[in-house]
C-alpha cells in the first residue's frame, strides 16, 4: 500500500496544556476511518494539527510521502488536504455560492466543481445567492462539506458534522457521504455519533484524553471495547 498519512507520535500542547500524547495513526489511499471520543478527548487537535493549525508536530505527520507537520494551513490545503471545521466557519458576508467558490480557489484539478455539488446537495443550488447565513445550519453544513469538497482534496477531514443538526438532516447528509468520498478520496470522520462513525468507515480510532484507546477495524469493534475505550470503564 502506498503511504498516504501517516502520524507518528504526535504530541499537541496548548500552551502549558497538553492535549495529544504520542498519537499514531495511518489513512491510506482512499480509505474512510473514524475517529470517536468523548468531549475534550483530542479529536478537533488532532484535525488542527494535520491541518497545520498547531505548532507542534513537524516530524510526526507524513503525508503522500512528505513531511507536512511544519506547513501553515495554506501549504497544508495546497497539498490536498481540506477540513471541514466544527461550527462550519463560513464566511458570513458571502453568498452561499461565493462560499463554494472560494473553496475552489487553490486551483487544483479533480472531479468536484459547484455543478457537482448542486447535484449532491440540491437546495444549495435554489439557495445560492442567499447569504449562507440565513440558511438552516443542516444547510450551511451542506456549504461547509461542498466548499471542502471544491478544493478537490485527496483527503477530507470533517469534523463533527452532525453536531447539533436535526436528526432528519443528520440522515440526508450520511446518505450522501458513500458519494463523496471513498472514490479516490480519503476521509477522516470525527464523530461523537459511534454507530454513525462506524457505518461509514473502514477503521475506526477512539481518542481518550489526548490518547489512542482503541484501533480497530469498523465492523469488527465490539460495544464493549468501545465503552472501554470511550469511557475508560
Ligand atoms: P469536542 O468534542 O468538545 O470538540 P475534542 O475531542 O475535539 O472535543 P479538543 O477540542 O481537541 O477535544 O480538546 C482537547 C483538549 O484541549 C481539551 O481538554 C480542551 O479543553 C483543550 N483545548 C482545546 N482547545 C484549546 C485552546 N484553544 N486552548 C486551551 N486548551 C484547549
């Protein structure tokens, strides 16, 4: 298998504050994983620190090869790798149409443009000279997951993307993941919905307190190792 991310002891500090211990993990090409835990475990460090939003962690992250922990996020997106922030982080002022093509700015070339992304997510295309934020958040998640998706990133990072949706809305957008990623695309799911998590990955990783508790293939995890792993009981 050729290497695509590999992390190698990262540590993660605030400050003072530590928050990521010696995390090890891998994606390879084109594979979905998860990544559970409970509030406070580590999960949105860790997508910060690939994402290059953190200081530490220059020597730990490889990605299609290279060593990317050193990189600002701008370097780090144009390499290909695009996170879809918890809380959206849309630009307010910008149409819902202007937020998909800013996502598109670094210019690099795949399958995803706003045709495509109309076509996955309908109503953003009746919606699209709206301001994104009189949308419904189910809605301006939609644009957060398309203006990621218009990077054409070889791998996508999201990021509690059902965290306080309705559980209708929640459905629409699992329903349309299996046609975003694992077509070529890599994804890494941060998740605090397990059964979610687990229907969509390959593997699955559980995060507690700044720490890996559990690695394990998604249809294999037992409840029990899971409850151990996310609550340490
Ligand atoms: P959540 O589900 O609540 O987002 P999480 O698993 O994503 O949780 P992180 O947000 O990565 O967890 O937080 C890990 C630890 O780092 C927590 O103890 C948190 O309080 C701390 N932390 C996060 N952001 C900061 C910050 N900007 N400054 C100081 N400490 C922080």
């Amino acid at each position: 298998m050729p290497e695509f991310l590999n992390i190698l002891n990262l540590d993660a500090h605030y400050g003072d504050f530590q928050a990521l211990y010696g995390i090890t993990l891998h994606v390879d090409p084109g594979e979905v994983i998860a990544i559970i835990g409970a509030n406070g475990a580590g999960k949105s460090t860790l997508m910060r620190s690939v994402s290059g939003l953190m200081k530490d962690g220059a020597e730990a992250i490889r990605f299609q090869g290279q060593k990317i922990g050193a990189l600002r996020a701008d370097q780090v997106a144009a390499r290909g790798i695009a996170l879809v922030p918890e809380g959206r982080q849309l630009f307010p002022s910008l149409s819902v149409e202007e937020n998909l093509i800013l996502g598109g700015q670094l210019g690099r070339k795949g399958p995803w443009s706003l045709k495509r992304i109309y076509d996955l997510f309908p109503i953003l295309e009746e919606r699209r000279h709206q301001p994104s934020t009189s949308l419904s958040g189910g809605q301006q998640q939609m644009v957060a997951i398309g203006r990621a998706l218009m990077a054409n990133p070889d791998l996508v990072m999201m990021d509690e993307i059902s965290l306080g949706l309705a559980p209708v809305i929640i459905k629409q957008i699992y329903e349309a993941l299996p046609g975003i990623v694992g077509q070529g695309m890599a994804a890494i799911i941060v998740e605090q919905d397990i059964s979610k998590a687990l229907s969509v990955s390959r593997r699955v990783y559980c995060l507690q307190e700044g720490r890996v508790s559990l690695e394990g293939a998604s249809n294999s995890v037992s409840r029990e190792e899971i409850s151990r792993a996310y609550f340490g009981v």
